[in-house]
C-alpha cells in the first residue's frame, strides 16, 4: 500500500475531508490531494504534523503494509456475554447480578465506546465475564463490575443502585469526578489511594485497566495513549501489591501484571 492510500485511509478514518486536513495542517487542500494521489510526498515538517492530525505514527503512513490487517472493535457480542452471565448468575445464585444486568443495560442505553460503534454495555460485561472466567463467583465482584461506571457516566447517585451496601462502597471507590490538566494529579492520587483500602474494588480497576489498554489503540488520540501508560505505571504497582498481599487473589495479581505490563510493552515498541 503506498503513502497516499495510508494518507487516504487514516484520514477517513478520522472522518476528516481534504479541506479540514489541510486547514489542521496550514496547507491546501490540493496539497493534501497530491499526496493521496503519491504525486509528492509531505515535507518532513509536515509529516510529522500530519501524524499528530491522524493520531498515528509516522511509521504508520510510510510503512507500505499499513492496512495490511483487518481489526476488530469487539470480539465477544454484548448480548451473548449478557446471557451468560445471567446464566451464571442463576446457577451460583448471585442475586445482585442478577439485578443489576438489565439495570445497567438500561443506564448505558445509548451510549458507546470512545471512537466505535461498540455498545458501552459490552465494557462492563467483559469486566464481569473475566471474572468469572479467572474464577471469582462473588456476586459483589461480578455485580461491581457491571456497576463501575453506572454512577461516573450515568448520572446514577450511589445510593439509587439496587444492590447491597457494600457493593454500593466498591462503586463509590471505582467512581471519579472530571478532572482538569490542573488538578488530575491530586484528583488522580487520591482515588487510586482510597481504593487500597479495598481489595475487591482493586480487583475490578485492574481488570478494567486491562480492558481499556486492549482497546486504547483505536479509542484514544496518542496524547491520551502516552496518558494512559504514565498513569499505568505510576498507579498500578501499588494496586497489584495490594492483590498479591490478599491471599485468595494472589494468583490473578500474577495474572492481571503480565497482562498489564505486556500491554504496554507492546505500545511503548510500538510508539
């Protein structure tokens, strides 16, 4: 594939036209048409700014097999991951998660995954499903996996989740307000502080940071992708010490560190 398909390609695929690629980049647009067309080849100058403006590396437009792979946003259908979990539920008897798949459905109702057409609801139930999956049958885990974002973006007050006390206290530690450049670091310290204090709440952030790293690569701009590893590993190995201290989930902190950490290997090489 040559520079001008990777061109043509990633500027669609940020839903940009010719015109407002060349307005984010100061040029014209017949600029930007004479580079998908493999006439000239952007200046160095430019290059660089044209892979800040399609939130890729410069790799990414030279490399000739860019494109060369078919992703996926999503791999597990939400609705399948649904019925099994209810499913589960029914058999192991946990009856907050059992109330709250259809509530949180209903929460999430509209709203989708950061750049995709993905559902949100399949965020929460992938959650829940590793859990069960490494084995926790614990109806406050499963049910704070499904819940942990119910009150951070659904506008749900703590107290209105139809779940027991102590699932609503996990919620409250996994929920955070909106944060400024200015502030995040203080906001940011004292949430991952808070939630030390409680293993299971622990448990289910790392999960869902395992989560979100998978899916980093086409939901966030680079500058939000370098965020996301800097918090990572600022944050995370408190948390994961945390686990590995709790004896019956020592053998997911091995777990959930490889994943975590081999993760962001592959980003940092790739970056």
């Amino acid at each position: 594939m040559s520079i001008g398909s990777n061109i043509r390609r990633l500027r669609e695929a940020q839903g940009l036209t010719q015109e407002l690629l060349a307005e984010k980049l100061d040029v014209s647009f017949q600029a930007v048409s004479s580079w998908e067309r493999d006439e000239y080849l952007p200046e160095t100058s430019k290059l660089i700014k044209l892979a800040a403006a399609l939130n890729v590396s410069v790799s990414a437009i030279l490399e000739e097999r860019s494109g060369l792979f078919k992703t996926k946003d999503e791999i597990y259908d939400w609705s399948h991951m649904k019925t099994y979990i209810k499913t589960t539920a029914r058999n192991l008897k946990l009856q907050n998660t059992l109330t709250v798949v259809d509530f949180a459905v209903e929460k999430h109702e509209g709203q989708r995954r950061k750049r995709a057409s993905v559902p949100y609801i399949a965020h929460p139930f992938t959650l829940a499903c590793h859990a069960l999956a490494m084995g926790f049958a614990d109806d406050e885990i499963v049910a704070a996996c499904i819940l942990h974002d119910v009150v951070e973006d659904c506008k749900v007050r703590p107290e209105e989740l139809p779940v027991s006390e102590e699932i609503r206290d996990i919620v409250k530690l996994l929920s955070h307000g909106k944060t400024t450049d200015e502030d995040r670091d203080q906001v940011m310290s004292a949430y991952y502080g808070a939630m030390l204090g409680n293993p299971k709440a622990v448990l289910i952030k790392c999960i869902d940071r395992c989560h979100n790293i998978t899916t980093m690569a086409w939901g966030l701009s680079r500058d939000r992708i370098f965020r996301m590893i800097e918090e990572t590993e600022t944050y995370y190995p408190k948390l994961l010490s945390c686990l590995k201290s709790t004896l019956e989930y020592n053998n997911a902190a091995w777990l959930l560190k490889y994943q975590i950490e081999s993760l962001l290997d592959v980003y940092k090489r790739l970056l």
